[in-house]
C-alpha cells in the first residue's frame, strides 16, 4: 500500500517534502553491538546507509508554515532539493510564512540559505525555541567544546543571519493557534516537537527523536554521535516512544523513511510500526 504523503489533522493539512537523502554509516550508532545494527539496517559495514530527510509543510488557517529546512548545498548532491520539491509540490519558497525548526543541525537548518548566504524563505518568519537559540546562537563558545559543537556553532550563526531580524524565541506552550511547542532536549538541547491540534485530532512533528528507525525502535537507548547529550537524548526518547504509542498519536519524523508518518506500538522493549489503516 503507498503511504500518503500528506495527513490531515482536523481543518489542518500536513505534506510532506523530501529534502532528499543523507548518507551515513554504521559508525555513527552508538549503545548496540555492531553485529546487531548490521543485522537489524540490512546494509553491511562499510557501506553507505541512505537516511532519508523530510521536512513537512503545514497549511493552517490561510498560512504555508514549514517545519525545518533541509540541507541546503552543504551536504553532497543527494540533498538541498527542498526548494526544488516545494516548488513541484505547489509551495514555492517563497509563499511560506512560518518556519519552525525542530531544531538547528546542520540537515536542519543550512536550507534556509543559498550558496551566497542569502534567505531561501525571504517572507518568512524563524521560529527556534528558546533554549536551542541560545546554545547556538548566543552562548560564547567554550575551549572544551567538541569539534561538532563548535563548527555547527559557527554554521548556524551564518545560516540564520539573514532571519535574525524575524527570528522569534519561544518557550513551550502554544505558539501558533493549534500549535504547541515542546522542548524535548537531549540531541541537542533545544530540541523542540511540535504538537498540531484540530478538530479532535493531533500529530506529532518530533525532528530527531528517531534517526534510523530500523535499529532505535527496537532498540530505544542506542544513541548516535550527533546527539549532544546522550544520555538525555536517550530519556527524551523513551519518553517521547513511550507516550506516542500510548496516545496513539500519529508521528511525522525528519528521518523515518519518506514521507516520515507512522503510528507506533508497544513490544516488548521496543516498537514497532503497524500497517497503515
């Protein structure tokens, strides 16, 4: 059955948009024996595991808002097709009003700007929680910060700047009518999931919560070199797994295989997707 790529959520419609593929390795899973991670992604070490990156348009009230912004340039020539698949899908850059960044890594956020530093989204507004704008954007870097800490500081403070007259910081709670943000910190620590409510009905945009599916479902605590707080990634997590598959809240992940909704259920110490209904 194919998968549709757009979900409604009472009066809201939520399409996804592929950014196109990132590709990663083994070496990045953390917390699971090698042999395992092999077993469960299918791919053998050494070869390229191809992690697809979704960003998702939401139509409310008369608005285009858009969740992340892809990878721009930056990331090999797999990726930076966002503005490209926007425009075919009827969402030219620049129509979109509202970008709200589940958080400002590198597959994220480097989007939001051309090879000249210019803003792809020249009409929109930048939406980054609190807590995330002030690590990257505001803190003064320190001596022991990783070489990733450091050189994504300095990108995103190069790819926001054309926004920072229209950046708006904000706190958990409702930033948009039926929109609430919630801080869900760990992989970077401020990241944010945006819950959509209308007519009854939720889902759930969660960025980072899962990057491959096929080993951190089944195996929640495995954490990956991206994460900036393992351990808190690993709560949030389980947290975040926990209470999907409770509620039985439909999900919309940056990297779950395109378009990235899915449903989850309890098994044992994981979980699993469900066929689509």
């Amino acid at each position: 059955m194919t998968v549709p790529r757009s979900r409604q959520v009472g009066d809201v419609e939520v399409v996804a948009v592929s950014d196109g593929l990132l590709n990663t390795h083994h070496d990045v899973v953390l917390g699971i024996d090698p042999a395992e991670s092999e077993r469960l992604i299918g791919t053998p070490r050494g070869a390229p595991i191809p992690l697809d990156v979704n960003c998702f348009v939401i139509r409310h009230r008369g608005r285009l808002i858009l969740s992340d912004a892809g990878a721009g340039n930056a990331m090999g020539p797999a990726l930076g097709r966002l503005p490209q698949n926007l425009r075919a899908a009827g969402f030219p850059p620049e129509s979109i009003d509202v970008l709200l960044m589940t958080h400002l890594h590198p597959d994220h956020s480097l989007g939001l700007v051309d090879e000249a530093g210019r803003a792809v989204f020249p009409n929109a507004e930048l939406v980054v929680h609190a807590v995330e704008a002030e690590f990257w954007l505001d803190r003064t870097p320190q001596p022991d910060d990783s070489e990733r800490v450091a050189r994504n500081t300095k990108a995103q403070r190069a790819a926001t700047a054309p926004y920072r007259d229209r950046l708006r910081r904000v706190t958990d709670g409702e930033v948009l009518p039926g929109i609430t943000a919630m801080l869900r910190p760990g992989h970077t620590p401020g990241h944010t999931n945006w819950l959509i409510a209308s007519g009854g009905e939720r889902l759930l945009i969660w960025g980072d919560i899962i990057h491959l599916a096929a080993v951190q479902l089944v195996h929640p605590d495995a954490t990956l070199v991206f994460d900036v707080d393992p351990q808190r990634a690993r709560e949030t997590r389980r947290q975040v797994l926990d209470w999907v598959a409770a509620e039985q809240l439909c999900v919309a992940g940056a990297h779950l295989p395109f378009p990235g909704f899915a449903r989850l259920v309890r098994e044992g110490a994981g979980y699993v997707r469900p066929p689509e209904r």
